[in-house]
C-alpha cells in the first residue's frame, strides 16, 4: 500500500524519496498512529513532505490514492484482515463484553455475519438496524448503538475528518507553480537568514529558567534572554514608473514580505537605471534626493544589495552620460553599477518579466553582464535561487 501512495507522490512531483518512505514504514511500525485515516494524513505529510510549498501536491496524491480506498467491497481484505480483526477483539473486549458477544453466537459467529452483510450491501446506509452505516443499530457500522457490534469507519463526531482535510486542499496557494502573492514571497526570502539574540532581554529563556529554578532548591527564578532576530541587512532599489507600472502590484508584495521578514532593511527608488541620485517618497522625486555617492558610504559591505526592476530601456540609457530619459547625468549608468558592484559583496537584479523574455533587450543583456548574470526572475524558484545565493 505505501508504495503505491509513494508512487502517487512521485507522479504529482513531491520531492519525496525513499529514505522518507522507510521512515514512514518504520512510524507505522511502532503503531505511532493506528487506524486513523486522520491521523496517517498528518504523520505521512510530516515525514514525506519537507517544505510546505508542496502540501498542495501532497493533498491531491494523497486524495487520488486513498479516495479508492473508500469502496469497502474492493479493499475488505485489505483493511480489515480476519486475524486482525480477531486479535484486536480479544485485546480490547472487557468480559462483560465477552458475555454479550456470545449472545450473537460468539466471535466467529459476529465475523462471519460481518462478512456476509458486505457481500450483500451493494451501497452506503445511515441509519437502521441491518445493514453497515452510521447512526443505527445494527450490530455493524459506526456512530450508532448496539451492544454487540463492530465498527467499521469513524464513529461519533469524527466522520469524515481527514477527508475535508485533504480535499479542501487548505495549502494550494503555497504550490511553487502558482502566482505570487505575499505569503509565498514570504517563504522564499526565508532562505535568507541569519539569527542572533539582539536587543533588551525581553523573551521568556525556558532552559536558564529550569536550570536556575533546579540551581535555588526549587525556588521560581525566571531567566529572560534578549529576542531572537534576523541578523541580515538588506538594501532593496525599486525600479518605478514607466514600463514597471505594470508590475506595480507584484512589487508592492515583494516590497510588504521584506519589511515583515527584514529588520535591516533600507530601500530607495530609481527610474529605469540607477545614477548620481536615487529617493524615498515618489511624490517628492524632484525634490527630496538621496546622493548615491552617499548611499555608498553609509551602507556597510555587508549589506545585501537586491534591485528590482525589468532591466528594459534603451542601451544608452546605461552606456552614455546623459542618457537618462530624465535629466542630464554626467557619468554612465554603468559606472555607478560598477560602484556598487566594488563595495558590496552580494548584489542581485530581480526581474518581474519571465526569464525566456530576456533575450528580445540588449539593455537586459547589459544588465546582466554589469552584475554578473545574477539576474533571477521574480518568481518564488526565482527569488529562493536569489536568496541562495545571497546567503552563502
């Protein structure tokens, strides 16, 4: 069975291998879950699925493999082994119960009538006395009374449980085939970390306090331990205006995860290439400059230096002083991106246009070779092989 279910996972393209399947195998072995359909659902997820971006997958294999699994009349054999069923009656039953087993004729009895009824019930019943269901009396089915029956499926309140799980499909917004949005951006600048503990001792330190607690005879001495912080310095530069307003909402996300995920964080704005001067509020762009000759100095090497824009304008516009579309600049873009490129360490170029698209612009492929091919397309693949890179 949990090979055909890793069969499934590989043909809906979940990253699993079999050293997850043995672990599996292993779990089910030492009874960690039993008998649960609910239950198998979270434990196989946790061992087979190692990033959340593919519970989406996850679901619709696990759905297309065990959704068959629901025809009793196929898979009896299967689920509800005769010397199983055999074991876990004599294992459970209190002798009270024993006695009111016998007044159907005795175990063998009760199994033999069990399987009798499911070669005759050709489709599903709730309710009633005779045949398997739920919320009846007969001696078979679950959610119902009778003193001297079997359960068959989830009884009570718990019908149907894992089912919705999986089929509602909670994680499909997570798959990495699917459109940005804010949380997946969230998730692929996570490649991006490095923690340390900064600022005032605010946080609740567990292991100090048990172990100062153990050290004063017992008495409470609460041990508290400045918060754990992303340590990584990023300075973002937006392209805007012009051909980027189509890319406007895309930007906005990228722009909302970062200040969530970065507490060093600093950003600028700059229209088509970066020059002597770059700005924060776009409705002062003419009055309110930066100096980027500044900006340099004032940012250490070990900030992390993300742009972000479709690198397409026309080639002077990079090449030629005097090339920006609005104003006189006196020295080639180029030579700025060169700049940057000799005080930070790590710099990267995020595009929103599609990576098959580069080639239709010379101005990209200046781009490209002024950062070293570090361009990445502003997908989430994109942004984790950026982050990657950034991170070692």
């Amino acid at each position: 069975m949990l090979l055909n279910l890793f069969n499934e996972m590989r043909a809906a393209k979940v990253p699993v291998s079999v050293r997850e399947l043995l672990d599996l195998h292993q779990a089910l072995q030492k009874r960690v879950v039993f008998a649960d359909m609910d239950e198998f659902y979270y434990l196989a997820r946790a061992i087979l699925v190692k990033d959340e971006r593919h519970f989406d997958k996850f679901d619709r294999a696990f759905a297309a493999y065990f959704k068959g699994l629901e025809n009793l009349d196929r898979h009896i054999e299967a689920l509800i082994p005769e010397d199983w069923l055999r074991k876990e009656f004599e294992r459970s039953l209190s002798d009270e119960e024993r006695a009111q087993i016998q007044s159907l004729g005795g175990l063998d009895k009760l199994i033999e009538e069990f399987k009798k009824r499911l070669e005759e019930q050709k489709e599903r019943h709730a309710g009633g006395n005779k045949w398997i269901g739920t919320g009846g009396t007969s001696p078979f089915g679950s959610g119902g009374f009778n003193p001297e029956g079997i359960r068959v499926g989830e009884a009570g309140k718990r019908q149907g449980k894992a089912v919705k799980v999986w089929d509602q499909r909670e994680y499909k917004n997570l798959d990495d085939q699917v459109e940005l949005g804010t949380r997946n951006i969230k998730l692929a600048l996570r490649r991006l970390r490095k923690f340390a503990r900064e600022g005032a001792a605010e946080e609740l330190d567990i292991d100090g306090t048990i172990d100062h607690t153990a050290r004063d005879a017992g008495l409470l001495n609460i041990q508290m331990r400045p918060e754990r912080r992303n340590t990584v310095k990023l300075l973002l530069l937006f392209d805007i205006g012009g051909s980027m307003d189509a890319h406007v909402k895309v930007c906005e996300e990228l722009f909302s995860a970062c200040k969530t995920e970065f507490k060093h964080l600093e950003y600028y704005y700059f229209h088509n290439f970066v020059y002597e001067s770059v700005w924060k509020n776009n409705l002062r762009r003419t009055s309110e400059r930066y100096s980027t000759f500044d900006l340099l100095h004032k940012y250490g090497d070990d900030y992390k230096v993300v742009f972000v824009g479709d690198a397409a304008m026309a080639p002077y516009e990079i090449t030629q002083p005097g090339g920006s579309v609005e104003h006189w600049n006196e020295e080639a873009g180029y030579v700025w991106m060169q700049r940057f490129m000799e005080k930070f360490k790590k710099i990267i170029w995020i595009n929103p246009y599609p990576k098959q698209a580069w080639d239709y612009t010379a101005s990209t492929h200046l781009v490209r070779d002024l950062i070293e091919d570090k361009m990445y397309p502003l997908t989430l693949q994109g942004l984790e092989d950026g982050m990657r890179y950034l991170s070692k």
